[in-house]
C-alpha cells in the first residue's frame, strides 16, 4: 500500500516545480534523528469524569504544512527567522510553573527511551517545531542547521481528493482504501533500508538469534566466542525454498536451482529503498504541534495523551468538534477511569460501556478490580498465548505462559495537584488559548507602572 500511494502521487499530484529529494548518506542519517512519532504519556492516574477525543486524520491535516524540498545546505546561521529545515542546538525545557506538558521529545542514551525531559538536551529539530516550542517558554541555542528550500502546498491536491473520498464515499472499500492511501503516503517517506548488526556474541546466544534472525555471517572465534551478523527475519522465500527443496547447505543449492529459478525466487536482488526522511520527520513534527495545542489549556488539565487522541477534564469549544481535517471528535465521555501507564488503561462510560486499552496484553482478561489493584501498587499475572515458530520443520507452535503486569510502585500527580499548578500559555493562532505567563504579566504591569510615573514627572518638571 506505501508504494501504491507513492506511485499515486508521484503520477497525479505532484506539483511539477517542488523537488523531493531522496536524501542518502550522513545527512540523511543526521536528519532522521530527528524523526520522532507521536507523544504518548499519562499525567494522572485516575479521574472520575472526563472526555476522551480524537483528531480527525491528524497526519494528513499535518501534511497540509509547509515542507522542506529541494538540496539540503549546512549552515551556521543562528537566526530561526531565517531558517527552515533542522537546527541543531541546545534546547531547555521551562519549569513546570511556565509549561505543564513538556513535548518536546528526546531519545535517552541510557534507557533507549523516547522522553519529554525538564533541563537542557542537544538534539536536531525541525524548524517550524522549535518555532512553536519558543512559544511555550523552550530556549533554543542554535549551533548549526540543515536549510531547505520551502515547498508549499506539496500534498494539498493528494489529502483534499482522498480525504473527500474517505467522507464522502458510500463504498467501504474505497472509503478504506482512501483512508489507507493518505496514511501510507507519510510512511513511505520515511522509510528506510534494513540495516545489518555484526556482533560477538556467547555460543548460546547466538544460536538463541539463529531462531529469530537472519544471519548471514557466522564465524567461530572461540570455544565460547561467536562472530554473527545478522538483520530481520529470514525472507519468505528462503524458507519457502528451503522447506520445498530440503536444503543442506549452498552447494545443494546451486545444484538444483539454476539462475532463472533464483531470479524469480528473487533472493539474491538488492533493493534500496528510496526514501525522504526530511519529509517524514516534517509531517511528524506538524502532526505533534496539532494535538500540542490540547495539552496545556488553563483549566483544564490533560490525563493522558496518545499520537491523535487526548483526555481532558472538561469538554471542548463547540468550534474545536467536528468532521473535517484536524477537528476533534468527541470519543467518550468518562464517568470514571484509571490510567496506569502508557497504552494501560479502563475507562467506564456513563452508560457503562467499558473500554480497556493493554497493549501487548489480552484485555479480555482485565477488568477493573484487576486496573484497581495495579492502582494500588499491586503487581498481577496474566495468561499470554505465544506463537512460536519451529524452522527446522516450519511448523507454528501454540505455548501458553504467564506474564506479570506489574502494578505502579508511585503514583503520578492526582487531578488535584495538576488544578493546582499555576499553568501559563502562550498566544495560539485560532485565539483559542491566549494566555501569559506569571513572569510577562509582572513585567508588562511593571513596565507600566514606570512609564506613568515617567509620565507624571514630565507633567510637574516639563509643563
């Protein structure tokens, strides 16, 4: 589907004088590490009334934005004003007075983890994010950048077409397939190839990774030393081949495929796989910005934050709900919830409908007593069905085992303590949230103040 949506735009709506590169080498490994997926946190752990909304098409309505296009050029200049495409610098988070939801994302090198950090980190954003982060409060020390050329309207004619579709169509099948068309195309530009790991490793685990990776080079080191290099899983058609042919080593393969059977069993073709990550973590940053907006309104606070969905304690403007292209959707109302971790969660509508997100657990299997004993700290054990894969035969096996779920050892903030943070805004476009922060409203009413007396003194010694 990626590349029928590639294909699709490439032939019927690509404007003829915006350039995509495919960007290839250090800058393009530099730039996706600036590529970053939605916002996923909880905030609180439990209310007992609240609203659960939904973005419309929150990554097509980004795609609408301003895109980098054209060469890439390093630069040192220093100015936001005149750049757009990535900076490079030191970033800095406001405290939690100034800005209650911090957003801006962060790969941890210690735990691996994607976090929302206080404090300063260096990293490389896009332009128009950094942007939008000053608002809030964020300093940004630009060292370098990567500037691009700006391309408007570049997916404008491909998101109008397809989105009408997906509204408009009474066909499901073409409704689905339009909907899959304008999510796959932001995918596919941020694509990339399948990089191989080499690796020494114990004797036992590698033969633990034979299992589950595709290796290509294994050399024995030692009596206990491994050397293995390996990518993702073992083709399709290598295990097609071997379980038809019951193949023993690369000499019975030559002797019984010949080149035009190993052309169409398509083994040994190398594909690169063209892709425009600069585009991708463009879309990324703008969809961020989208659901951002919905994070830090005064009075009320946010519980927990998906990629295109929030909870909030109190409902929406009518302005903000409605069909079109980054409008929210009104979910579920709550009348009680418990948010135990990211992607974790029982909510209980008003008319007693319940709803339970656990990703990578059965939820079936849950149910609120169990959310409330996790609530309180309370580790528990849940049957898990595993699917395992035996290679030397090609058969799937069905195992069941235990998991445990463990409860939370602290709570987060309470709903009370985040009514109790003094939360400050930044002005928004759609005048939606025009707010100041404590620190300029001191210093607009002390500037006037100084400048009535200044005034009073020119009065008595100047009239």
């Amino acid at each position: 589907m990626p590349s029928l949506a590639l294909g699709a735009y490439t032939s019927n709506y690509k404007p003829e004088n915006l350039e995509i590169k495919m960007i290839k080498g250090e800058i393009e490994k530099e730039i996706r590490s600036s590529y970053f997926g939605g916002n996923v946190e909880v905030y609180a752990n439990e209310i007992s009334e609240g609203y659960y909304y939904d973005m419309n098409s929150q990554y097509p309505m980004a795609m609408l934005n301003d895109m980098p296009v054209g060469n890439p050029k390093l630069s040192l200049e220093k100015n936001l004003d005149n750049i757009f495409g990535f900076i490079y610098g030191e970033i800095t988070c406001p405290n939690e007075q100034t800005l209650k939801v911090p957003f801006i994302q962060y790969k941890d090198p210690n735990s691996n983890l994607n976090i929302c950090p206080r404090g300063s980190f260096k990293r490389l954003i896009f332009s128009e994010e950094a942007r939008y982060a000053l608002k809030y409060g964020y300093k940004i020390n630009i060292e370098y950048s990567y500037i691009f050329e700006r391309g408007k309207d570049l997916f404008k004619d491909f998101v109008k077409d397809h989105y009408e579709i997906k509204k408009l169509s009474k066909d499901s099948v073409q409704k689905t397939t339009a909907k899959l068309f304008l999510n796959s195309l932001y995918g596919r530009m941020g694509m990339k190839n399948i990089e191989s790991t080499l690796e020494i490793l114990e004797s036992t685990e590698a033969k633990a990774l034979d299992k589950k990776k595709n290796i290509t080079i294994f050399s024995q080191l030692s009596n206990s030393k491994v050397l293995v290099k390996y990518s993702d899983r073992i083709p399709y058609n290598i295990k097609k081949l071997y379980k038809e042919n019951k193949l023993d080593s690369i000499d019975s393969l030559d002797r019984n495929l010949n080149k035009l059977q190993l052309k169409e069993l398509d083994l040994f073709k190398k594909r690169s796989v063209p892709s425009a990550v600069h585009i991708a973590s463009a879309i990324a940053a703008y969809a961020r910005i989208l659901i951002n907006d919905y994070k830090n309104i005064l009075g009320n606070p946010c519980i927990m934050s998906d990629t295109d969905s929030i909870v909030l304690t109190k409902p929406l403007p009518e302005e903000l709900i409605g069909k079109e292209l980054g409008q929210m959707k009104l979910e579920y109302e709550i009348k009680k919830a418990i948010f135990i971790r990211k992607k974790l969660y029982y909510i209980l509508t008003p008319n007693d409908q319940v709803i339970i997100k656990a990703s990578g657990i059965d939820s079936s299997k849950l149910n609120y007593e169990l959310f409330l004993d996790l609530l309180n700290g309370k580790s528990i054990q849940i049957e898990r069905i595993n699917f395992k894969v035996g290679w030397k035969d090609l058969t799937i096996n069905v195992e069941k085992s235990n998991i445990t779920v463990k409860g939370l050892i602290e709570k987060i903030k309470t709903l009370e303590d985040l009514n109790k943070i003094n939360q400050t805004q930044p002005e928004n476009d759609n005048d939606l949230f025009i707010l100041f922060s404590n620190t300029e409203v001191i210093t607009f009413f002390l500037f006037l103040f100084l400048l009535i007396i200044w005034f009073f003194i020119y009065l008595i010694f100047f009239k």
